[in-house]
C-alpha cells in the first residue's frame, strides 16, 4: 500500500464523532489523517473508491475462542484472526480457556506474538481470573496485564467462589481493567445441556433454568457495587439478567455487559431435533428472554455485541446431544445476523449497531480504535449494507463449521478490512 490512501466517497457512520454522511477518508503511516466532504488525492494516493458502501471503525469482538495453544484442530490464533477480518472485526479478544490457559505473562506473551505474525485483526489476550481456570486462587493478574492481557476472566467457567471474584474485582482496580465473568452457578445448571422448560422436556434433555444466570448476574452486581470495580458480564441471555444490569446501572454500579447474536435471534425452538450446532452456553431461551435480550441491547442496557465464536471439530458436533460442546462460530456472520435481524427489525439503527460493535467495545476495554477521528489509528470496516448473500460454511475462514445459521440469507457484506491503514481482507 502506498503512504497514503484514500477512501472516496462512502458514507462514513462514527457514532464517536456523531457522524452519519457521506465523506472522504484519508489514511497515512497507518493513522486517520484527515475526514472530510472532498479531499484531494495526490499522486502518492491511492484511491479506493466507496460510493454506495458504509465505511466504520473498525468492528471489534470483544469474546472470541481462538483455541490456541492446545486445540489448534479446531482453530488456531492465525485462522481466527484470518476469519475475524473476513467478517469486518480488525481486533479481537481472545478468551483464555485454551490448554494450557492464558493464566501467566509468558502465555499472554505467546498470543500477542502469533496475533502479530497472523498479520490479520489485532489480537488481545485476555488473562485467567485464577490459576489454572481452578477457580481457587488468583493468577498473575498484574505480570499479564504488563504482558498485554486487556482483562482477565475464567470464560468457560465461573468463577464460583465469591470470595475469589471479589478480590479479584478490588485487585484489577490497580491496573485500569475489568473483571469479566460467565455467569452461571454451577449447582443450579451442571447436569443441563440446554434451556430448562417446554422444549427441553419434549426433548426429554435435562436443563439449565434460568436461575442459574440469574443468580451470579445478582452476585457479580453486588461484588461490583461493593468494591466500586468493573465487571464485565458476558453472553447475557435472561430476561431477569437484563433486568438486573439496568437497575444496577440507574445506581452507578460500574458494570458493562454483552449480547450475542444467537442469544438475540434464536430461542431453544432451535434445538428441535437435537441439533448440536444449537447447542450452546449459556443456552438458547425462550422467546420473552430474546425480547428482553433485544430490548435491553436497544436501550443501551447492554453495551455491546460479541460473538462467543466457539470453534469446534466436526467430529466432536456430530456426537449425541449430550456429548457435544457448546458453543458455535460466529466471527464472519455476525454483521450480516446484525444488519438483517437486529437493524432491519428495529432494535437499533446502524448508528446505534456500530457504537455497540465498535465504539463501545473500545471505551470498555480501553482498546485503540472505535473512532474514525483524525490522529486515530486507522482501523476501519467498509461493508456493502444492500448486499445479499447466503451463509455457508464451508466457505468459512474459520477451521471450523458448527453454525446453526447455514442457508440463511442476510444483507450487508464486508468489502474491505484495514488494519493499521493496511487492507487485510478485500471481499
């Protein structure tokens, strides 16, 4: 790419600038240099024509499984970061639940130098909360944040000692980060494999209430209230979960919280006939949890949007309900489930979609980017909002397959990924 170049004509959406309208976008030494109506183009430009395309910051997921070290059959950090720019994310945090986990700086280390050599999204490790994910005593929460960890969380696991996740809330203070947390309580949910109610006992499946959500959202609220840290509370998925957020927020409790596309488009109906790629946690729920989902994304209960993209071996999906993994890829349809299910329907307008994919993200975890103002770094989205296009899997970037959206047909598709003012994906 030459040393400066720029983007004409495309209708910059930046909801940190409030900006909605058409403009050119000139980029230099990987920085935003200048955002106007018409900008000159000189002739060490290169110019990359936008008309008709929405131009962004940069998507950014701020929950995605990259497996590695320790599962790369199902997705390794450079065929994650590969797949993130194909669906428009130029950064991505990447969660510790890998084997080993990210529970030391030596770990945190190793992701930061295979998300630099992918040369594709920005990658940020996230840290354990404890050692091991052993839910016991805290990791090296200090030494990893001066390693590159962005946040530290157990995902995958709660952390069920409360004791623990208290010192953990008040130890984080010191270094600017917030706790995130997967909230589940385990004795309510351990033997469930999906959403507990009408579906689940046609099934005849065991089930997760609730309940389970419900209380650790109630006891995260309170740690954090109680020792003025930030909690992060991930994969949002009840209607009473939501409702909790939105008090604690109207007392200044320091608290952000995410919504997953599945979790705002999919209830346990999804689950019928025993299909594994449904298959996740927290679980599919009913109905009137994802109007509640919907209803607090839309009033800014819940601050973002994140993929919980969770790679799995098509070996490991195809066994019986009961013995598959959770979790499903979400990296390269989110924008499309987005557009067509989330902007399309009312819940937010494309304003309000980028702030919760973009800028949002950005402020809650102190990340570059989230911004198109000039002296930023020049991470941007560009996506052709009246494209169509039909999701299949085996098109993915990602090494894995397991989504439940295959055939679906969405609107809006990425055109151009830039990273640091480079073009990694070109649609």
């Amino acid at each position: 790419m030459s040393a400066r170049t720029l983007l004409r004509g495309g209708r910059v959406v930046d909801p940190s600038q409030k900006l909605d309208g058409v403009r050119d976008l000139m980029l230099a030494d990987g920085m935003v240099a200048a955002l106007a109506p018409e900008l000159e183009a000189g002739p060490d430009t290169r110019v990359i024509e936008c008309g008709g395309l929405v131009v962004t910051p940069g998507l950014i997921d701020a929950h995605v499984h990259l497996r590695e070290p320790g599962d790369e059959h199902k997705e390794t950090i450079a065929s994650g970061a590969r797949a993130a720019v194909a669906g428009g994310f130029t950064s991505v945090l990447a969660m510790p639940n890998t084997n080993p986990p990210i529970d030391d700086p030596a770990t945190v280390g190793f992701v930061l130098a295979e998300g630099r050599r992918a040369g594709a999204a920005r990658v940020y490790p996230v840290g354990c909360i404890s050692a091991g994910r052993a839910g016991e005593r805290l990791a090296l929460v200090g030494e990893m944040v001066e390693a590159g960890a962005v946040a530290i969380t157990d995902d995958g696991s709660p952390v069920m000692d409360s004791g623990l996740m208290r010192l953990a809330l008040l130890y984080a203070q010191a270094f600017g980060i917030p706790v995130a947390d997967h909230p589940e309580d385990l004795t309510l949910s351990a033997r469930g494999h999906m959403n507990a109610g009408l579906v689940a006992t046609r099934l005849g499946l065991p089930g997760k209430p609730n309940a389970a959500e419900d209380a650790h959202i109630v006891r995260d609220l309170l740690l954090a209230e109680l020792t003025g840290g930030h909690i992060h509370l991930q994969h949002v998925s009840t209607a009473f979960g939501v409702e909790m957020i939105r008090q604690a927020k109207s007392r200044g409790v320091r608290v952000s919280a995410e919504a997953t596309p599945h979790h705002l488009i999919l209830t346990d109906e999804a689950v019928e006939g025993y299909r594994t790629e449904a298959k996740m946690n927290p679980p599919l729920r009913t109905r009137a949890d994802v109007d509640a989902v919907r209803s607090g994304l839309g009033d800014g209960t819940l601050d973002t949007i994140a993929t919980d993209h969770a790679p799995h071996h098509y070996d490991e999906k195809e066994a019986a309900f009961t013995d598959a993994p959770n979790g499903i890829v979400g990296l390269e349809t989110a924008l499309g489930l987005v557009l067509t299910h989330v902007v399309d329907e009312g819940i937010l307008d494309l304003t309000a979609m980028v702030e919760r994919m973009s800028c949002q993200p950005a402020k809650v975890f102190r990340l570059p980017g989230g911004t198109l103002a000039p002296g930023s770094v020049a991470d941007i989205t560009v996506f052709d909002p009246d494209a169509r296009w039909v999701v299949d899997p085996k098109a993915f970037r990602s090494r894995s397959r397991n989504s439940p959206f295959a055939g679906w047909e969405l609107r809006g598709q990425v055109r151009r990924t830039i990273v640091g003012g480079r073009t990694v994906f070109e649609g």
